[in-house]
C-alpha cells in the first residue's frame, strides 16, 4: 500500500480497505480465494484513492557525506530515491501492476484475477508499464 499511495496516505487507505471489508463481506461468492479477492479490494481502493487526489509524492534526493561509506550509500539513496519518483510519474493501473508482479511475485493468472482483467491484458500492461518506467527513469538521469 505504500508504495501505491505513498507513506502519508498508506494509513487512511488501509483504513477505507478495512471498512470497504467489513461492508462488502457479504458479497464474497467464493469463486476466488479470500487473499486474491482481498487483495482485488485493496487495489481497488488504492487506485480509486489515487484517482481522487491526483497525489503524487516526490522524496528529494539528498547525500549524507558523514555516513562511514558516505559515497555508496548515497548512491543507493539516490537509487531508491529515483525509483520511487519514478515509480510516483506512472498511470495508477500501471504502477499498480508493475508493484504486484515485481515486488509481490503474483502470477500472470493471479494478478488477472486480482485485477479483473485477460492475462493477454496482465502481459501489455506490464510491458508498458516497464517501458514508461524505464523511459522516466532515463529522464530523471539513472545510470544502470
């Protein structure tokens, strides 16, 4: 959630999950496990969130030069830094699956059914997630 949201509003989504929970438990049929459709949920109200407030989040890059190996652990700041700017610059949706699939290992087939989308529709969109990622990340100066 935080990386979806951002670490300011991580809490109140979570919170709107939960609720969002308590309110539609009724209407789980069971076709799916409880986790894929609580995570479906989750996303949902992560995306309608980000949708609503337009909040984009932009850490600023900064170097800690009295850290004993000050160097390298800027640049793997700086590193972190950038692809959390970068990851903040995606389409919702895009940023969505990009995060399950790299950062949670969902399969092609899970995260369709957590997303209600064709698998076929899971592949494009990762790739085109990808593909605007690494294109902001050349932006914003990231050297690999």
């Amino acid at each position: 959630m935080v990386r979806m949201v951002g670490s300011q509003d991580a809490l109140d989504v979570s919170q709107q999950v939960f609720l969002q929970l308590f309110r539609k438990l009724d209407r789980f049929a069971g076709r799916s496990r409880f986790r894929t459709w609580l995570h479906r949920l989750a996303i949902n109200e992560a995306l309608q969130y980000l949708r609503k407030e337009r909040r984009w989040s932009f850490g600023e890059l900064t170097r800690d030069p009295q850290q004993v190996d000050g160097h390298r652990m800027a640049e793997q700041m700086e590193r972190s830094e950038l692809l959390q700017m970068a990851l903040g610059q995606l389409e919702p949706d895009l940023r969505a699956i990009f995060l399950l699939r790299e950062l949670e290992d969902h399969s092609y087939r899970e995260l369709a059914e957590i997303l209600g989308v064709p698998e076929g529709t899971v592949g494009s969109r990762l790739n085109r997630a990808r593909s605007e990622l690494k294109q902001i990340l050349d932006r914003l100066g990231w050297e690999a």
